[in-house]
C-alpha cells in the first residue's frame, strides 16, 4: 500500500481488477464459463439438471453439488508468487448453499445439478471468482435462478495506532497482497442482503466487518452490470450466427 490509498497496481483500494468472460468455452457440459478477474482465472461447467444415480436421491426439488478442482501446477501469481487454496472443502460446502438458494429448485424436482470448477490460474480472490464463475456457466446454461449472488473479497490490515485498532480494507486483493492481511469474503444479494461469509486468519472487529459488506454491497452492482454485457454479447453474437446460417 502506498500513500493516499493507492496500492501498488495503482488501484485503490475500493476498486476491483479487470473482468473477463467467456461463455460457452466447453462443448461436453450444458452450460460452462472463463471467468477472469485479473491474473485469477476459474473455468466453470455445469452438468445436468440430471436424473440421479440412486433412486434414494429423488426429491420434489434439484440437489446442487459443487466439486472444486485446484492444478498445483497453474496456481502461481502474477508475481510468481503461489495462492493455492487450501479451503476446497470449505469453499465447496460455501459455493453449494449459496448457489441452492439462488437457483429456482423446485423447477428442476427429482434432479441433480452439477457444478465443477477448475481453479486455472490463482492470483488471488480465489473464492470470489469461483462463484462469480459458476454464475456464469448457471447463465449459460439457462438454469433459472430467483437471483444472481456476488462475492466481494476484503483485504483487512490492521494497524495499531495509541491503543487503537485501525483497519484498512481493500477490495479483490492480489495473491501478494493476501499474503500481507488477512480476508473477509462476503456473499451479497441484489438488494444488498448478506448470504455468507467467508473469513482467513483474521480476527475482524464488528465494525471492520459492517465496513466489509458495505463494500461489498456497492461493489455487487458493478458485477451484475458486467454480466447483463457478457449475456447481451452472446446473444449478439447466436444472432449473428443464426442470420449467416
């Protein structure tokens, strides 16, 4: 972090990395996603909805599972450094309630919907872009869904000033800088509603942790805004086939 709130990639620290992506990219999947926020990048394909395997599986509405796979040979950052998660299980059980909230369940009974996300490149905010993928990949699928959930990761250092406490936080941090503070994830809603949270080796006061979903609930708009332009996209891009064809 230098002065005036400027960090070392020039961002500040409200602000996130570049986005990117790609739908469609997988052809054996019903629906599949290249989310890329930075140097961070998570494919994402999603299989079904699908009968299930055993008949004890069957409910009157959709199960939803989530499998993250990690390639240690891919994690490394931009600069060089290695964010290779280390909460897959945690992240998964995350990913699975959040997802079987915002997706309509009851439109898909007796099925299963299946969501696999490879972590390609981890830069980090890893937990962010792996839903923010897998929404992605739900989209491209045509799965409905009652809401699209964002996820906003908070840098919290804390600094120590005359017996206080002082935190600052910065918004879709870098691996380097994750390895400096610890994390808040937060899961919001549209109308700004807190899902879940998600917290690494930091101890966040009540009020550092109010300052993180602000940021998150103003930073959830700007993500739902990039996928409207990525779905306005490929429409325009299946009208173009359609008329060549």
């Amino acid at each position: 972090m230098t002065n005036n709130n400027i960090r070392t990639d020039g961002r500040p620290t409200s602000s996130l990395r570049p986005l990117a992506c790609e739908l469609g990219t997988l052809q054996n999947s019903d629906g599949s996603a290249l989310w890329k926020s930075g140097a961070t990048h998570v494919l994402a394909s999603v299989h079904g909805p699908l009968a299930p395997r055993l008949v004890q599986q069957e409910r009157q509405e959709a199960v939803v599972s989530v499998v993250i796979k990690s390639g240690n040979s891919s994690n490394a950052g931009s600069d060089g450094s290695s964010s290779a998660p280390t909460y897959e299980r945690e992240w998964e059980h995350l990913l699975t309630t959040t997802l079987s909230s915002a997706i309509v369940l009851e439109s898909y009974p007796r099925a299963v919907i299946q969501i696999v996300i490879q972590i390609l490149s981890a830069d980090g905010s890893i937990l962010a872009a792996c839903l923010h993928a897998a929404v992605s990949a739900l989209l491209d699928a045509g799965v409905e869904l009652h809401f699209l959930p964002t996820a906003s990761t908070c840098l919290i250092h804390n600094e120590e000033s005359n017996d206080h406490v002082n935190a600052t936080i910065s918004l879709d941090p870098t691996a380097m800088e994750e390895q400096s503070a610890g994390t808040l994830v937060v899961v919001t809603t549209p109308d700004s509603k807190v899902l879940a949270t998600h917290t690494s080796f930091v101890n966040e006061s009540v009020g550092t942790l109010l300052q993180c979903c602000a940021m998150a609930c103003r930073a959830g708009p700007a993500i739902i805004a990039f996928w409207r332009l990525v779905l306005e996209q490929k429409a325009t891009r299946e009208d173009l086939t359609l008329w060549a064809s």
